[in-house]
C-alpha cells in the first residue's frame, strides 16, 4: 500500500485533481475509492482517492496547502488526542468542537462540492 500527498495551489486545485486522476488512468491504474470531505463541518477537509495496478494499491490524498498545513501542524496533535483511549469523553466532545472550529477556516475550493467517485470514474 503506497500513500501520497498532492498539494495544489487554491485556485487550480479541481483542475488538477481531474489531471492526475486522467493521466493515471491513461496508464490503466483503476480507480477504486473517492472521499471527498470538503464540507463544512468536517474536521479533515481533503480528496482521498484510492487506486489499483498490478495488485499493488495507491492512496493519493488532494490538499490545497492551506488545508494541508492545518492537517499536518494542527490538526493532527489535536487528532492524536482525540483518539487516544485514555481521553475522556468531555474532552474528546471539546477537541471535536475545536477541530470543526479550524477546520471552518479552510476556504472550499470553487467546484469541490461536485466531486465524487462517479464524476471521476467519468472523466
């Protein structure tokens, strides 16, 4: 199982997303999975995407770099003590809270909302 972070800048990223998703494609990697969290409301705000060739599986997730900073520098710490089983339940609501509360200021790029798993088996 192979991991790899795509980040684009803001104003490309829909349409960089569907280049890599059509050249990987051209090169017969099949498409299994699409996640797409760009929604208000959600703490992680990204595209997973998961992908198959030879047997050998690829998951590609798509950031804009804002959205990856935030995952990466503060999110994440935030994250880590959230699932820790020795968090108690108050404090796991108050994490949930706060990392919705970031994840508010990660700006949605234009056409986000429109991607799923059969607009890109599409493309």
């Amino acid at each position: 199982y192979i991991k790899i972070h795509c980040n684009f800048e803001f104003r490309k990223f829909c349409r960089r997303l569907y280049t890599i998703v059509s050249l990987l494609s051209e090169k017969n990697y099949i498409l299994i999975k699409v996640g797409n969290t760009w929604k208000n409301g959600n703490v992680y705000k990204g595209i997973n995407t998961v992908l198959e060739k030879d047997d050998i599986k690829i998951e590609i997730q798509y950031h804009t770099e804002e959205s990856y900073n935030l995952k990466e520098k503060i999110l994440h710490k935030l994250y880590e003590e959230y699932r820790d089983v020795n968090t108690v339940k108050s404090r796991k609501k108050e994490l949930q809270k706060e990392m919705k509360k970031i994840s508010l200021k990660i700006k949605n790029p234009k056409g986000i909302g429109d991607i799923n798993g059969e607009i890109l088996f599409n493309k």
